[in-house]
C-alpha cells in the first residue's frame, strides 16, 4: 500500500520515520512542505501528487501532528487515509492521547506497533486487542526497561502467545468476572429549507460499539429491534460478523475481540417528511431598514426521554446593527462581532406533550442592504439518552459459553450537523 510513513510535528519536522518497501529520504517532504506553506493546514489535499507524480503523499493532521504516508504507485486514496486514520486511533488508545510530546516518549513502542500493523507496506495485524497482548501499553516499569534494555520476559515471566485460529482473538483468555456492554450511538445530520418545512438533505449516522471481558471463546448472539431500517442502507461490520447469517436472519452472530472495538457501523436516509425531535420554525420579516426574527422551538415526544443540553445558534447578516434578543427560557449570548446569537435552553424534561420555546430579536438595516445575499441559517445542537433517531434497540443478547455474563447496554443520540436556513 505505502512505502515510507513520516510522522511530522506542526512544524512539519520529522519525529518518527519508518521504511517498508524501500527507504525514501525525508527530502522528499520538501516538496509537500511547498504545497502545505501554499495552502492552510486544513485545506491541504489530503492525497497529492510529489516530484511531478513520481511519488505520491497521503496524509492526516490530528492534534497539530501529521502522520504522511508515501507512495511509489497509485492506489485508491481512500483506503491508504482509513488505513493512517486507523494507525492514529490505535496509538491514540494505546497513549491515551496523541500529541508531540507522547510520540516522542514512546517512539519504541510505536515503532514496535508500526512493525507489527503494517507489512511490507500492507495492513498486517490492525486489531488493537491483539496489539495489545503483543505489546502491552507502556508503563513505567515497561519505559524503564526499554532505556536499560532489559528483555520484558525477564521480568513480567510473561511466555510466547498461544497461536489462536481467530486472527482478532487469542486462545486461553479469562475474567473473574465476565461481562460485555454496548453502547449504540446515533448522529442526525440535516438540512431543512424554513420555507417549505422539507429536509433538503440527510442521514443518520450509527455506531454500534461492544466492550467485551469474556472469558474464552464466546459465541455472542445479538439480535436487533427493528432492524429493517437498515435495509437496503450502507452499513459496515467488524471482521468477526458473520455477515451471511446477518443477511438471512437479521441477527449478529459473532465471537468478540477482547476489549473495545466496533461492531458495526450504518448510514441512514432520511425522507423529506421526517418527523423529527427537535422542530424550529423561524419567521422573518425585514422592511423600511428595520426587521425581526421570531423563533420557535418545538421538543416533541421522545419516547419519554428527556433532551439535554439544548442550544440554538442562530446567525444573522454582518450589515445589521441594534441587535436586541429576548427570550423567556434560557440564557442568550450575542457575538457582536460575527453577528452570532446562542441560545441554550438547557435541559428538557419529558413530557407527554410537546414543549415549545419562544425568542424574540429585532435588529435594523441602516444601509438598506439585500440581506438575502448574506448566509443565514440556524443551527441546533443537542443529546438524548436511551434514544435512537431510526428506532434501532438492542432486542437479546445470548451468550453460548457456558457461564453467566453481566450484559450492560446503553444508547445515546446527538445532533452532528442540524441546519436550517432563512
């Protein structure tokens, strides 16, 4: 996939370079260095072309570090950003974070960890349990024996790994006590038209996550409610589902990694007509260089569950002046300067009915300027516990072991990017 990876503070000097295929000298940076001093950090392209398309860089900025992948030959660019963005979280749960400053102090574990995910410039053993029981996460004794050099098996009396046929997980695992959980989170992402009330563009976007401490070999069984939303949608699995079964009987059948991982992942459409939780309906009328924006939210049934932290923010042209807003519910904050209002109407408790929230702004247009010709739009951001936006529920989960498991679940949905425009 790639020959060379360069991990590069913000800067873009050189902390750590690794070499598969062949060794590229790190003068080659000096030509994406050029296209980054031309462009800002964030508007980089993440995959271009170096010396006239004799080589290729691939690259992420996270946390002020990039981490630049080079290659000799084209490849689909999607799969080499997914395969650095997957070396960033795994070194960033093996750290508990991802800066300079933890690369530097652990530059041999993750060169350890670099020779065992990638080989020969291929994904090789990408599942962080594995990694894990491999090379276990650093401590202080591990730092102390690595500057002194001291083999960890002296010390740990820790023997070689059992070979395991199920590459995500190894042979001989146990718990004193047993138990899994799963946490299902949902992301709604819209764009509405304040004019004919209809979602111009949307999705749903899922995760389904499992935290597994089970002894053995388990054999989970995990069926969902309502699952035929996911029909005919995009959804991608972990490599320990047996997809086929999926297909024919809508159940997730699987033997897990050990810890944390992700299970499965989905998209969603929406329809044009979708009734969602949160409703704003905005009215606005500018006339003789004076207007007004009247806003009303509406929280509807949300199966009993309560909406927490509640903020509406709300942009107007930059060519208004005198902006006063007035709300009954909540706190207001105006940002003078980028013409910016936010409303946050905290916490909303359940109710069997809807609730609506009312703001009042009144602004003037000394200039008689075309507001229409400036953005205005109104966002919303939000959460709601034990809640799906697609009604998707854990409906059973069995485990075939042989042994009693605590089995925990929990969802919760949030607002990604909730838009309407004026």
């Amino acid at each position: 996939m790639f020959d060379s990876l360069f991990i590069l503070n913000k800067q873009r000097r050189v902390i750590i370079e690794k070499h598969w295929k062949s060794i590229i000298s790190s003068s080659i940076l000096y030509d994406f260095n050029e296209k980054a001093d031309a462009e800002k950090d964030n508007n980089i392209i993440p995959f271009t072309p170096l010396l006239n398309g004799k080589y290729y860089a691939a690259h992420i900025l996270r946390n002020d570090v990039y981490l630049v992948a080079i290659l000799k030959n084209e490849v689909l660019s999607i799969m080499v950003i997914e395969f650095l963005e997957h070396i960033y979280r795994t070194l960033k749960t093996y750290f508990n974070g991802f800066n300079e400053n933890i690369i530097k102090e652990n530059f041999i574990t993750i060169y350890q960890i670099l020779e065992e995910m990638v080989d020969n410039g291929d994904p090789s053993l990408t599942e962080i349990s594995m990694l894990k029981s491999i090379i276990p996460p650093p401590t202080i004794l591990t730092k102390v024996m690595n500057s002194v050099q001291i083999p960890k098996t002296l010390i740990t009396g820790k023997t070689s790994l059992t070979p395991s046929k199920i590459p995500w997980r190894r042979e001989g695992i146990k718990y004193g006590g047993n138990e899994i959980f799963i946490d299902l989170n949902e992301e709604i992402n819209i764009i509405q038209d304040c004019c004919t009330d209809t979602i111009t563009r949307g999705f749903i976007k899922g995760t389904l996550h499992c935290d597994s401490k089970l002894s053995g070999m388990p054999e989970i069984r995990l069926t969902l409610k309502n699952s035929r939303v996911l029909e005919d949608q995009t959804s991608c699995f972990h490599p320990c589902v047996r997809y086929a079964k999926f297909l024919k009987d809508r159940v997730l059948s699987f033997i897990p990694p050990d810890g944390r991982f992700k299970l499965m992942e989905y998209t969603l459409d929406i329809a044009p007509n979708q009734n969602l939780p949160i409703y704003i309906k905005p009215q606005y009328i500018v006339r003789n260089g004076e207007g007004k924006l009247d806003v009303s939210v509406t929280v509807r049934k949300t199966s009993g569950k309560s909406v927490e932290d509640l903020v509406i923010n709300i942009a107007f042209p930059n060519k208004i002046q005198n902006l006063k807003v007035k709300s009954i519910t909540g706190v207001n904050r105006f940002d003078q300067e980028g013409k910016k209002v936010s409303w946050n109407i905290g916490n909303v408790a359940a109710s069997p009915a809807s609730q609506v929230f009312y703001l009042n702004a009144s602004f003037t247009n000394p200039d008689n300027a075309d507001l229409n010709e400036f953005e205005k739009y109104i966002t919303a951001n939000f959460k709601i516990n034990m809640y799906t936006f697609s009604g998707l529920k854990v409906d059973s989960l069995n485990i075939v072991e042989g042994y009693t498991a605590y089995k925990g679940f929990r969802s919760v949905s949030r607002a990604g990017q909730y838009v309407l425009r004026l």
